[in-house]
C-alpha cells in the first residue's frame, strides 16, 4: 500500500549541519567543506540507485561549496532537505522520474539548484525495502549566467508565505505519487486525519530497529500499541455496523400509525379514563408494531383503574 510522506527541514548551521554533509549523505560520495576542513561521506549500507542535479551546471564539490560561501553568519540557513516517500507499486525508473519532476518544480518555483537522489531504504537482500527520495536545494537564487548565488529566498523564512510554498510542494507530490499509482491501489492523502475529518487514531511509527525486530516476530511497544488500535479500530466498526441494523429494524416500530375506529372504541371500554367523544380516532398515535393487547392489559392493571384482570 502507497503511502504520503513529505517533510521539508532546514540545514542550520548552528544545529551543526552542513549542506555539504547533507548532499554527500544522500548522493553517497565523499565531499569536502572548506569552511571547517572536514571531509563527508555516507556511511549508511543502504544502496544509493542514482542520483542528479537540475537548475545548475556544476559539478557537486563545486556547487555546494559556493552554497556554503555564501553564507557569512554563524547561524545561516544554508539550505532545506526534502525527504518523500515513493511507492513500492512502482519501478525504479518511475519513482526517479517522480523524484525528477519533484526537483524541477522546486528548481522552477524557487529559481534554486536541487540535487536528488533515489534510496532503496533497505540492505540489498532485504526483501522488505522502504524506497525513499532525498533532495538538497540551495537558500540562495542561482545565477546561470554568472555562475553565483544571489539573493536568499526569504520567502520561505517568512510563516505566512512559506507555509503556503511547503502546501503547494506537498500537494504537486500528492497529485503525482496519485497519477502514477495503478489503478487498483489506493490513492494517498496529504491531509491528516483531522484534516481530513476522519475519526481515526494516528498509528505510531516503528522506525527501522522496531520494523526490523517486528519483522523476525518479536514484539516491540509500537507495535503492540498499534495492534491494539488496530484491534479497538475492528471493535468500533463492528458496533457502528451492529447500531445502523439496529435502528433500520426498529425504524418500523418506531413509526407512529393512526388508532382504527375499533381500536378506539374498545380502548375507551377498558380504560378508566376512557377516549373523550370529541377527538376523532385518527387523531388517536401509538407506535406500529406495538402489541395492542400488551398495551390494553397494563392499562388496565395501572394502580387506581380499578380493574383486575381475569384469571385465566
């Protein structure tokens, strides 16, 4: 099953991170920041299928290290980092093209440079992956001419406008994950349950020690707790299912029918008080389906009527 995940989150300097770290994590190669002499390179075993770099014509060592100079404060934003969720039911050249159209949206909407890259997001003989897509786009305009970085985005500093920018990025991923799904799968969702006015508890994510001690068979505290709401999820559903048969099969007896004229008659008979001459009988409701014997025989037995049943 496809699922939405998009996330946008910023290379700070004074968190300790480096744009330059972060683009020799995702494309696996060892780059080198002149800013602190420290050399970068992946460490992780997941494989790294391809990785590329549109809105500029530079190699990466190159790029990012004009990226990094170009930030003088000791608390710079250097760049932001995207990481997307690409679904399994499509083939490598598919979710690279997604990655693709991803980069160039960005690249068109910013006037950025954006480098990307596919992850399996698993070990190589891991039948279970988790294909996934990182991209590392520049702070800064890029000029191609000259071949610098010019003014910061400051749009995307800015809550009020840059939360409009992440919704429009998040929403062109929802529509192209959507469009190249088969169309058996379901389709994914950028909104949250509430969002989405679904009354459903968020599950809890596993992450990769708990998925991987889940998949062996042993249990883990997420797991347990998503299985209980998995399990509460079943119980709901089967009493909604239980309360709509319910109120359809009582829909009948609920529905109030007008008293027949001999109906009337025989109830101003036996009840005390009797059925005042005045009121027309069809005037006269009582529940359909209600056992009108049932209902005369209390009547007659309330406290103060003065009537005793016969005895059989």
């Amino acid at each position: 099953m496809a699922i939405f995940h998009c996330s946008v989150n910023v290379i700070q300097r004074s968190k300790g991170r480096s744009v330059i770290q972060q683009v020799a994590y995702i494309c696996g190669v060892t780059l080198r920041s002149p800013r602190c002499g420290k050399r970068y390179r992946r460490k992780s075993s997941d494989p790294v299928l391809e990785f590329r770099t549109c809105g500029a014509d530079e190699d990466l060592q190159t790029l990012w290290t004009k990226a990094e100079a170009a930030e003088a404060r000791r608390d710079s934003i250097e760049g932001r980092h995207v990481v997307v969720a690409l679904p399994r039911e499509c083939p490598p050249d598919v979710q690279i093209k997604l990655l693709a159209e991803l980069a160039h949206f960005i690249s068109g909407r910013l006037n950025v440079p954006v480098t990307y890259a596919l992850h399996r997001g698993g070990p190589r003989n891991c039948a279970s992956n988790n294909p996934h897509g990182h991209l590392v786009f520049a702070s800064r305009e890029w000029c191609p001419e000259k071949k610098i970085f010019l003014r910061k985005t400051r749009e995307l500093d800015v809550a009020s406008t840059g939360s409009v920018i992440i919704e429009e990025l998040r929403a062109y991923w929802e529509r192209s994950v959507n469009a190249s799904l088969p169309a058996e799968t379901r389709p994914v969702s950028r909104l949250s349950h509430a969002r989405a006015g679904r009354m459903r508890v968020p599950r809890r994510h596993l992450g990769r020690a708990a998925a991987n001690k889940e998949r062996r068979g042993e249990p883990t505290p997420a797991g347990d707790l998503n299985r209980a709401l998995d399990r509460l999820e079943e119980i709901n559903k089967t009493l909604d299912l239980g309360r709509s048969e319910l109120v359809k099969d009582c829909d009948e007896v609920i529905t109030p029918r007008p008293l027949s004229l001999e109906l009337a008659t025989a109830m101003r008979g036996i009840a005390p008080h009797g059925v005042d001459s005045g009121v027309h009988a069809s005037a006269l409701l009582v529940p359909n389906g209600l056992d009108l014997e049932l209902r005369l025989a209390r009547e007659a037995v309330s406290p103060g009527s003065g009537i005793v049943p016969p005895h059989p």
